[in-house]
C-alpha cells in the first residue's frame, strides 16, 4: 500500500476519535489542526493506540513538566505506529526523557540570542541583516528545537507594541539591508498581522530583502492558504526558508503548500538540522535533498544540532556530517548541496565546516582534489596586477565604478585582506556587535 493511502486512512482515523462528527473536510482546515493539537500523553496514546508502560509514562511525564509536548494532529498521522520507537517522525514530534538528561555544556541560549538583542525580539548579530521574533507559539514543540527555553512560555509572546519597537529599531540602523522574521513560526500569527508586519518593513528604504523562516509546510502544511499566498505576492522581494528534516515529511500535502509558495514567486530553501537516528545516514539526506529540488526547493544550510539544553541524545560527531557533505558534493547537482554549519556557541554565528579540496599551494600553484580523490593543480597566473586594489576610489571619476563605496565598511577577517583597510591585527572584543551589547 503506497504512503499516501496509509496517511490518508490514518487521518480520517484521527479525525474521527477527535470528533465523533468531525467532517473529513475540517482536516485541511488549519486553524481546526491547531485547535486539536495533541498536547497530553493520554490524548496521544487514544490516537495511535499506543500505551506506554508505567515506568515509561512516568518519565515521559517528567519530560513534559519540562519541555511541554503540542504535535499537530496531521504531523501526527505520518507515525509509522508499527516501529514508532525508530520513527523519525515520532523522535522529532514526542518527548524523549533523554531531554532531561542536561550536559555541563549545554546552555538555555547557546547561541547568545538574548545578549545580541538591542530591543525586544530583535537579534542584530551580523552587519547588515536582523534576526526578528515576531511570533512565540509553532504549530508544533520540536523537541531539537534550539529555543526550548521559550518553548510554551506564553510570556514570550510578542504583542503588536513590542513589534513596533522592533520596526523602529531596523528604521532607525539603515545599515540594516536584510530582514529575518522567525519565532516561533510567523505564519502562526494571522493574515492581517503578517501583512501589517510587511507592510511596514517595506515602508523602510534601506531594507531590500525580507525572509521567514517557517515549518508549517512541514508540521501544518494547510496553513500556506490562498489568502495567505495572496498576501506575501503583495511584499515582493520576499523569501521562504522551510525545515524538512526527512523525506518522509515530504507528503502530497507539504507538497502542495510548497506549490503554492513556488507558484507565487516566491525563492524557496530548507534548512536540515543533523539528528542522531533520524537522518545522520548519507542516504536519507541525499534522497531529502532530491525531494526538495524536485519541489523548488534549494537546500541551503544543513545545521549541526545546537548546544541547547536536552539535545545530548541528537547529535551527532562534526565528522559524521562531513561524511554526509562528502556523499553530496560531486554525487549530486551542485545547487541540492546545501552549506554545512554550525552556528557558533556565544554568538559568533554560522561558521561553514565542509571538506578540504585546497590540499596545498606554491607561489604558482595551487593543489586540488576532487571529490574522486583525483589530485589536480591549477597553475595560477604568470603575472598579475590589482587593478581595483591601486585606485583611489575618492577619485570621482572612479567612484561611480564603486556603488556604495561611501559607506563601505569592512568587518573582522575582510579588514586583513581588503585594500581598503590599513588594519593589522584583530581585536575581536571591539567588534560592532560587542559595542551594540555594551550600548543596549
């Protein structure tokens, strides 16, 4: 029997035990998902007939004090009940009593989200572009999510002061050229408040691009509606970062959702976080990769599981996923290979680990391999002269060839090689954004 049937028989099956006259028709109604959200254990046990043991649900409750439990009753479905303890659906969506098991490394903000906040709900780590919170609740508590701390904290919840107060900040940083509305998931917020939000990030000149990340198209696909497709075509340049982390969440539903997205004009991209027993093989990432292109959507990062509290028994070895970069790169088309990272504990942010093809080099020379281990050189040229490095870009004659070049400012390792820059050492505590924290 194909996946699709079994979803579909196992949905009409949840439907109906969570409403004896629940309509078939309610399923795809995404406000009806999230008014039946699985949020307790014995609600979860009715709907797949599963029943724990009683050690089991001892430390399952436990876990749930703690990290609070909320799975979407279509997440739900793709269960594979048979082998549920294997299932990477079941190990992303139900609480594991690992999750209480806190290593001396693991922090409640590993990533220093907090401390790069110059106003409420607004990161400002890099440069030229914020990270901005603009909704607290997700259609489901991943239980690798990198912000557990906030998981179910209904004093997170943003208001529509507090986000003006974000509006106001990127207002007042022109520098600040892209824009990242994350949560929570912002298409948990309604139609009116996401337009409200665009609305008013289009009104700043110095913005050229907006991005939301999102992972109803995975967990509440029937979210991505007309009338919410019809709103985002309203707020061109717009991108959508998606979170697919297995093949199986590929459904003829999130297939849709992704349709409708890629059919607005809108760029799609994943981003993959690495899990221990859920998709650390190079198999399962390669056969997601290839689900995504085949739906327009270009993978762009696969993440090293953060150093989060209760994420111990997900990660994985850095070399593991190395391997996996090693199973793309050359396997596959270039574009299905995303970037390998890990966003760097204390705020340092997203830091590229991928293989090494440069194996040395000469003064003339450069030696490479390729990803058959074939050993190669490229001779590099004879002679060479920095044209644009011997300008004067004052010059005005010159200046029109540098657009921006006004303001151009070079940050860390650029200040080394740019010729624009007399800098000769670093010293990273003066970095713009240790400044920022110190001024917030």
């Amino acid at each position: 029997m194909e996946m699709e049937t079994i979803y579909n028989q196992k949905q009409q099956e949840i439907a109906g035990i969570i409403s004896s006259n629940a309509k078939v028709s309610h399923w795809k109604d995404w406000r009806w998902q999230l008014q039946h959200s699985v949020r307790d254990i014995d609600i979860f046990e009715k709907l797949l007939g599963i029943k724990f043991t009683a050690e089991e649900r001892k430390k399952l409750d436990e876990t749930v004090k703690k990290f609070p439990l909320s799975i979407t009753p279509y997440y739900l479905s793709l269960i594979d009940t048979d082998n549920y303890k294997n299932d990477p659906i079941y190990k992303q969506a139900f609480p594991s009593i690992s999750e209480l098991h806190i290593g001396n490394y693991e922090m409640r903000d590993p990533l220093d989200e907090d401390k790069d906040s110059p106003v409420p709900g607004i990161t400002h780590r890099y440069p030229d572009r914020v990270l901005f919170q603009v909704c607290g609740v997700c259609a489901m508590y991943c239980r690798h999510c990198t912000r557990k701390r906030k998981v179910g904290d209904v004093d997170v919840i943003p208001g529509k002061e507090e986000i003006a107060l974000g509006i106001e900040y990127i207002r007042n940083n022109p520098v600040i050229r892209d824009v990242l509305l994350s949560g929570g998931d912002p298409f948990l917020l309604s139609d009116e408040n996401i337009d409200w939000i665009l609305t008013e990030i289009k009104k700043i000149a110095s913005v050229e691009v907006v991005r939301i990340g999102t992972r109803t198209p995975v967990v509440l696909p029937y979210r991505i509606t007309d009338d919410l497709v019809d709103i985002l075509k309203k707020h061109h340049p717009l991108w959508v970062n998606t979170h697919f982390n297995h093949p199986r969440e590929i459904t003829a539903s999130s297939k849709e959702a992704l349709r409708k997205l890629a059919d607005a004009g809108i760029p799609l991209g994943n981003q993959t976080v690495l899990l221990s027993g859920i998709n650390d093989h190079p198999i399962i990432i390669k056969k997601l990769v290839h689900k995504l292109v085949q739906n327009r959507v270009r993978p762009y990062y696969l993440y090293q599981c953060d150093l989060s509290e209760g994420l111990k028994h997900f990660r994985t070895p850095v070399g593991r996923g190395i391997e996996i970069m090693e199973s793309l790169i050359g396997h596959t088309s270039g574009f299905a290979v995303p970037s390998y990272v890990i966003d760097a504990p204390g705020g340092g942010g997203k830091i590229r680990v991928m293989p090494q093809y440069l194996i040395s080099w000469s003064h003339d020379k450069v030696v490479l391999r390729n990803f058959e281990g074939v050993i190669t050189t490229y001779q590099e040229p004879e002679t060479y002269e920095n044209f644009f490095g011997n300008m004067n870009i004052d010059d005005s004659g010159l200046l029109a060839m540098f657009e921006g070049a006004e303001d151009y400012k070079a940050t860390g390792i650029e200040k080394l090689l740019s010729d624009l820059d007399e800098t000769i050492a670093l010293v990273p505590e003066n970095t713009e954004r240790i400044e920022r924290r110190d001024n917030a």
